[in-house]
C-alpha cells in the first residue's frame, strides 16, 4: 500500500516518496501518519514538497530525507523509555550533548532536516508553526533576531511574512549555520544583503545593543540549555519596548539534546514571568488525545509556544 492510501488528500509526488520511505522503514508509524495527515492542509503539504525539492536540489534525495527523519522518531523514542523509567532527561549538561550533536555534521545534519520535516508532520509541531504565522506582525520593520535558527525555515518564513529590515540569527552549530545560509539564498535570494548569521553561542553576543531588536523569535532552544532563565532575561534586554517575541519549548518532552526539564506549564511559566517577560498568548499543547493536566500527571510530552512582551 502507498502513502496515498492513508489520506482522501492528494500527495505531490516528493511527499508521496517521503512517506512511503519512511513507512516502508518503520511499519509502526503508520497510525501516527494517518493521524498527521489529517492534521496538515493541502497547502502546507506543498510547501513540504518545496522544502523537499531545495533538499533536493542539494543532493538529498527522499531517501536521506526519509532516514533524516527516522532519525529523530527513533531518538525520540530511545529517550521517552529512558524518561520513563528514570524520571530524568538522561544529559543535564551541554558537555554531555555538545560534541555528539551540535559540533558532528552528519548527525546534526540529518537532526536539523528530520525536525524540519516534524514542522508539518507532527501535529504539535505544524501547530506551534502556524501559531508563529498567525502572529507574526505583518507591518512592522527594524531589526529582527533568531536564536538558534536551525533548519533555517522560520527564519525565511519571516522573510515571506513579515517587513522587517534586516535579519540576525545566531547559532552555536556550524551545521545549522550553513543549513540556515543555504534555505535562504535558494528561497530569498532578494534578502541576501540584509541578512547576517553568527556562529557563537547566544550568551556570548555580548556586542548586541539593549532595546535594538523589534522581533526576536526563539524556536526550540530553552530546553537545550542549562540556564533557561538567562537566556530570558537577555531576551528582554535586547527587546525593543513593543517588540514581537516569539518562543517555543516544551515538558516532560525528552530527547537526544534536551537537557531542561520543566515537569508543568506553571514552573515554566513562573520562570518566564520572573524574567522581565509577560505571556501575551499562550499556546500550550497537550499530548495528543490528553488534557494538559493529564499530560502533566501522567508525565507526557507538552508543547508550549508564547507571544511574550517586555514586563
Ligand atoms: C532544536 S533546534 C531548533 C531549530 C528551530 N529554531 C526550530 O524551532 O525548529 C535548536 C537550535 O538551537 C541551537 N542552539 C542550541 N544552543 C544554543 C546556544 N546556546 N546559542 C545559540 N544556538 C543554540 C542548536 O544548534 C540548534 O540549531
């Protein structure tokens, strides 16, 4: 049976390849694939398909994407059995992680295409994505900043949206960097003199200006670090008054890199509110077919994503 069995939805060709590899792999995805593709719009699976086809035009075919992908299922899963018996996230510090994911091309190269791939096909993730399309000011210039950009794809996505000037993002791994460099000169090749990527970590951008940035946009990365609030605090710092801040992390949601664990929305939302920050709307995500508190009882994954202002 193909992927095009799974849904009443009409699959482009290179989505149709996607699935078909990855079930043809994993077997026991194909109830969550159903699921998914009922979640995502036939538009949304065009813009995968355009994702794919640049992947493509790098040399990567459906194949890599496909394993790229499994990549992180199966790292999900080996770190949910840990999670499960432990109570822990099984690395606490970025030493841990570091070397074995940031800084090892292969793997963060197929990392960082896999969690691309999560942004339509995992529910909670495509929601957190089009939370950030809804809300992301459409008339808004100045300067805008992406900590930890990854893939790249929201960051080119705010090139699409948004009016913003010039653009900074800053990642501590070389592969994000290029992977990053390399999704916007392909999609926005017009914005290749006002964009500017720095390969350092966060904490370190010491010569960024307070008050200077009027979007700052943080997807996935609190989680990964050892001091969460620091990097709030500096978010606030460098916000302009009315800036748009845009933030995503999740609970009780182990993997390979996480190395924060909040175990409810309250302690996370508490840790953000002694920041400098104000929760403007929330998005938070329970575990699929759970209420948040059950989620939270039960120790299951939570996905959160805020628009936050200066307090
Ligand atoms: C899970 S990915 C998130 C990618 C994307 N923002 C998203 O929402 O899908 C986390 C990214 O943050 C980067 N990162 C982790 N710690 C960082 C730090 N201290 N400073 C800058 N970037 C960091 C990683 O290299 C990686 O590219």
């Amino acid at each position: 049976m193909t992927s095009s069995a799974l849904t009443a939805k009409t699959l482009t060709p290179n989505v149709e390849g996607l699935i078909d590899i990855i079930l043809e792999e994993n077997p026991m995805h194909k109830s969550f694939m159903v699921g998914a593709l009922e979640h995502v719009t036939i538009e949304e699976l065009q813009t995968l398909d355009k994702y794919l086809d640049f992947c493509g035009s790098k040399g990567l075919d459906l194949a890599y994407m496909a394993d790229s992908y499994l990549t992180i299922v199966g790292d999900t899963f080996r770190e949910q059995l840990y999670f499960m018996k432990h109570k822990e996230y099984r690395y606490k510090s970025y030493e841990e992680v570091g070397g074995h994911v940031y800084h090892n091309e292969d793997y963060m190269n197929q990392y960082m295409y896999g969690l691309a791939i999560t942004s339509f096909l995992w529910p909670n993730h495509l929601d957190m994505g089009r939370f950030f399309v809804e809300t992301m000011p459409r008339d808004v210039g100045g300067k805008y900043l992406d900590i930890g950009p990854g893939h790249g794809y929201y960051l080119m996505k705010a090139m699409e949206l948004g009016k913003f000037d010039e653009f900074l993002g800053i990642d501590i791994s070389e592969s994000s960097i290029k992977q990053t460099d390399a999704i916007l000169k392909h999609f926005k090749p017009d914005f290749a003199d006002r964009f500017e990527l720095r390969l350092m970590d966060f904490l370190d951008a010491k010569e960024l200006e307070a008050g200077s940035f009027n979007a700052i946009v943080m997807g996935e990365v609190l989680e990964h670090v050892e001091q969460p609030d620091v990097f709030l605090k500096r978010i606030a710092e460098l916000a302009a008054d009315d800036a748009y801040i845009y933030v995503t992390t999740c609970i009780n949601a182990p993997a390979i890199d996480h190395i924060f664990l909040w175990r409810s929305t309250d302690a996370l939302e508490k840790m953000i509110e002694g920041t400098g920050l104000k929760i403007k709307a929330p998005l938070r995500l329970p575990y699929e077919g759970k209420t948040l508190e059950e989620s939270e009882a039960q120790e299951l994954s939570i996905n959160v994503a805020y628009v936050l202002e200066k307090a």
